[in-house]
C-alpha cells in the first residue's frame, strides 16, 4: 500500500502533481472520455485534465440554453502567466456563448494579505482587467464585480454558513484551533461568489461554470456541498431509473406539511409532491412513482443522463415554493505550469514566473536562466537527449505561446532526441514570448478605453 498522502491545498506553497491519483482521490472525473466541439489548445493539450459536472453545461449549450463562467481574481501582486490560464478558458467558453462574471476578492485580500480595499481596486484595474481586455474578453459579455460591493454575495455566504460547521472545514482544509477566522469567512464568501449568478437578478437559474487550477478544487468541493444541503429535492440513481428524494428543513417545513409538532399534514404532502409529478411530466417522462409515505419519486425510466434536466426542473419548483433552488457549480482543473525556477509560481516570486507587464529584456533574461530539460554537457545532450516535460522553455511554448500542434510535436521530439539543444529551445521560446508579450502590450493600449466597460 502506498501511504504517501496527495494533498491539495489553495493556501499551499507546494502542490501534488500526480493528477491520476488527484482524480481518483477526489472524486473528479477525467476530461478524457469528454467531447468538446472546438478544444482550446489547453484542452487539445491536457492541460485541463478533470472537471465535476461539466456535462451539464455542455447540454445546455447544446440545446441553447444559457449558461454562465466565473471566476475570481485575488488583487494582491502582479498578472502573471499562470493567471493568464484561467483567462484563456473563460474567454473559450465566452466563445461558446457563455455569459461570463468574474469576482474581485477584496475582502479576502484584506483579510488576508492586508490589502486595503481601494489599493484592491486599483491593482484589479490596472493589473488585471487591463489585461482582460487585452487578451481579449468581452467586455460587452463580462461583468466583474468587488466582493465589499455586493451585498448579496455576503448574505449568501453568510446563509451557507450555516450548512458547515468547523470539523467540515478542518476536514477540507486542514484547518485548526490557530486558524485566523479570516481563512474561515473567505471560502464562504468565495461560495456566495460562485452561487450567486444563479438568483433571478443575476441572471437567474443556469449552469454556472468555474475553471480553476487543481488547487482551487477544496472551494468547489465545499460550495457544492453546500448547495446540495439547501437543496429541497435530491436527485439520485436507483435500482431502477432515478429517483428524487425529498429533504424536509427548517426553511421548508412548514411547505412540505410537516408541522411544528412533527405532525404531517397529509393534505399539504400530497400538493408537493403532486407539484414534483406535475415537473418531471412536463419533461416527457410518464412512469412516475410518487411515494409521499417514503418521501420518494421515482422514474423508472429515466437514466443517469437526464439528471440534469431534472434537476433543473425541480429547482425551479423549488423556488417557486420559497427555496433558493442552487445548483451545484460544475468546475473544470488545470495543472500548472512549471515555475521557471524549478519552484511554484507565485506573484511574490518574481523569477519564478513572466509578469503580463515584462518588458523584453526582463523576459528574456528569466527565459535564458530558467530550469531546462537539457544535458549538462552538450555531448551528453546529443547522446542521451533533452526531457521537454521538465523544460520550462518546451513547457511555455506548450501552455502559453505556440498554437501550432504539429510544429510543437516535431520539437518534443526533437529534444528527446538530442538534435535540439537547450540553448536552441530557450531561443524559440524567446522568440515566442517576445512577440506574445509585445502584442499584448499593445493590445493593452488599444483596449485601455475598454476597461471601465467591464465593472458596468
Ligand atoms: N480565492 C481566489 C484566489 O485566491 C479568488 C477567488 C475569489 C475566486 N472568488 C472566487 C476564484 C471564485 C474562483 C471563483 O485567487
């Protein structure tokens, strides 16, 4: 047995990176098996590798219904490439027709990087959402916002609260007895940040996709969690079919017929679940089983594929009763580039990483002494060959700045092979990343009276 523990950490400064384990570890399901229309170069790629739930905002783009994205930025430091990833992604399911919400994490930077919260506005501004626009989001079809400005994000949180308790975040998070509160607040506000897309004034119930690194995936396990606990209808696999299972709560006791006593009141039950029928007939289905007694629906009929649909359907009925009817986000994972150095990216490791705002001679001189896959001697190199999974030259290129397929295959191989040299890779790269960074730049500048579009 191995015992060597995989563990994910968002606050962590290192980072397991063996990602079948990951997935089996967690739950996650592999991105394998998953058909997409036109992959970005990150999917073509593997680099986003796992998702939860993805199939659900699939079929609703399939069959034209909406769907949302979002993500959050932590104002603190400096956009670097690793940022740009998420950005990409958005931007790819934009393409796909999804409306897009991106949160700024003021109050999370004020609590914990002591950030004050104009000094977060301002970095979001200038540092990020000027490379938003930049890289070519939508500004038409992007709205972000600040956490200490939405109300509503806070009530969320606050709410959810209540469904968790402190074993449930030690367990997620490793959290204990010294954990500063303000670790213990962010991860629900981040909750009501992933949530509350879903309310009528945000655009009310629809999927809503989160593409996070690997790392971020205790917040998602987390926000999904709570939504199933507020949720008044569950749906699940049966021996047959799927079955739909009743949660009686405080909020919706008195709804469901259930009275104070803990007497039922018969009359009420059988309105609810008349009303469950009445939903999933309305999606075609007309073998449906309805057990008040057990608290039970059941569609014999109806396959795992459908959950959905059905979901989705009971959740309206759930807010047309009172509830607040929250679908559990779906989420897709990345993995992260290597840092330049060898360690982890990360904003207050400048060498570690290409800042959006590098200038050339800055670039070039991180490419030129960055981690390579070479040999240490050029003859050992064309005997024995290069590794470009640890070439931080080969890496880049592979995440960040060649769209071409082929081409970057015919240089894997290449390397393996010993016919390039590491000098030859960084220089490829240079190139690349000179040009990718430039046109950046200057996009920065074209797009500059786009930027306040995004906060409207
Ligand atoms: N906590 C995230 C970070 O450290 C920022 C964030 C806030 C976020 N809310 C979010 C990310 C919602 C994804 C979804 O970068």
């Amino acid at each position: 047995m191995m015992n060597d523990e995989v563990t994910i950490d968002p606050w962590g400064s290192s980072q397991s990176t063996d990602y079948a384990r990951i997935i089996e570890k967690f739950g996650l399901s592999s991105m394998e098996g998953v058909k997409l229309e036109k992959p970005s170069r990150l999917h073509r790629r593997g680099v986003v590798f796992a998702h939860r739930e993805l199939d659900i905002v699939l079929e609703s783009k399939r069959s034209g219904n909406p769907f949302g994205v979002l993500t959050g930025l932590m104002p603190s430091g400096r956009m670097h490439l690793g940022h740009s990833m998420v950005i990409d992604q958005v931007k790819w399911f934009q393409e796909q027709g999804g409306d897009v919400t991106i949160a700024v994490a003021d109050l999370e930077s004020t609590a914990t990087r002591g950030i004050s919260l104009s000094e977060g506005r301002e970095i979001a501004t200038r540092e990020y959402v000027a490379n938003y626009a930049a890289l070519g989001l939508d500004p038409e079809k992007t709205s972000v916002y600040f956490q200490s400005e939405r109300n509503v994000v806070q009530k969320l949180g606050f709410q959810l609260g209540k469904r968790t308790n402190l074993s449930e975040l030690e367990a997620i998070y490793g959290f204990d007895g010294s954990t500063n509160l303000a670790h213990v607040q962010a991860p629900l506000v981040q909750a009501g940040d992933i949530l509350h897309p879903q309310l009528d004034d945000y655009g009310g119930l629809r999927p809503i996709v989160v593409p996070v690194g690997i790392d971020q995936d205790p917040h998602l396990r987390l926000t999904r969690g709570l939504a199933a606990k507020t949720n008044w209808f569950n749906v699940s696999d049966a021996k047959m079919g799927l079955q739909v299972g009743v949660s009686v709560q405080e909020e919706n006791a008195s709804v469901m017929g259930v009275e104070p006593s803990g007497r039922v009141n018969k009359e009420k039950q059988k309105q609810v679940f008349a009303k469950i029928v009445e939903a999933i007939a309305g999606l075609g289905y007309s073998d449906i089983i309805s057990n008040p007694k057990h608290g039970t629906v059941n569609i014999p009929s109806a396959t795992s594929r459908d959950k959905g649909p059905i979901k989705m359907a009971l959740l309206t009925l759930e807010r047309s009763l009172g509830g607040m009817g929250l679908l559990a986000p779906s989420s897709t994972y990345h993995r992260f580039a290597v840092g330049m150095t060898g360690d982890k990216m990360s904003s207050s490791k400048p060498k570690t990483t290409l800042f959006l705002g590098d200038d050339i001679a800055t670039a070039e001189k991180k490419i030129k002494k960055s981690f390579s896959g070479g040999q240490a001697t050029i003859e050992e190199h064309r005997r024995l060959g290069g590794d470009p999974d640890k070439d931080v030259s080969y890496q880049y290129m592979m995440y960040f700045f060649e769209e071409d397929d082929s081409f970057l295959e015919e240089i894997n191989q290449g390397y393996r092979a010993g016919k390039i040299l590491a000098g030859e890779m960084k220089q490829m790269c240079i190139e690349r990343a000179t040009e990718w960074l430039s046109d950046l730049a200057e996009k920065r500048d074209e797009t500059q009276h786009l930027v306040s579009k995004f906060f409207e």
